[in-house]
C-alpha cells in the first residue's frame, strides 16, 4: 500500500479516487508514565516510553488507513492528515483521513 501526504505519488499515476477514509485510534496513557514525563520537562529530557507510545498509536492509524483502503479496492492512500487530541486527561485520539486511490507506476 502507498501511502502519501501529498496529492499524488511520486512515479505512479492516479487512474480512480474510491472515496475518503478515516481512521481514529484511542490510546490510553499509563499514569506512571505521565508522571516521569513530568518529571522529565521539569528537569530537561525526553520521555522515551511516551515517544514510543505516540509512535505506535500513529502507526496504527496508518495500518487502519491502508486496511480500510484495501477494502474499497484502492492501492494508496494520498493526502494524509494525521491529527492527535488528549481526550478525558489520560487518552490520546489520532485521527487519520486521506483519500484512497488505484495508481499504476508510470
């Protein structure tokens, strides 16, 4: 699956726009965490363990993408936006959009 921010992909030309797709993926936060990340901006630092759960929950937007992409017959995805929001203080929401498309190389 191509996967793309821009309009087209590089390469390929578009041959069918089958429609939007959207993904949202909710991810719950570790308390634990939460506090030595607090600890970390107080005293300077990154918080790997918090990188490393942004990371995932981003790249699980994209596979829902894809996923949902492959079910309405397309091969790439073109303008993806990915989108985050904290919801109830301890969740995080990506929301991923981007049209679906058929390209062929050339």
């Amino acid at each position: 699956m191509l996967l793309s921010t821009t309009s087209e992909v590089p390469g390929h030309t578009i041959t069918a726009y089958k429609g939007m797709v959207i993904s949202q993926v909710t991810a719950g936060r570790h308390l634990g965490k939460d506090v030595l990340a607090g600890v970390r901006d107080v005293f300077g630092g990154r918080s790997k363990s918090l990188e490393k759960d942004l990371e995932s929950a981003r790249q699980q937007a994209l596979s829902e993408l894809a996923a949902k992409a492959q079910q309405i017959g397309a091969n790439a995805v073109v303008g993806i936006r990915l989108d985050m929001e904290n919801v109830a203080g301890s969740m995080l929401l990506f929301v991923g959009q981007g049209t679906a498309v058929t390209a062929t190389r050339g």
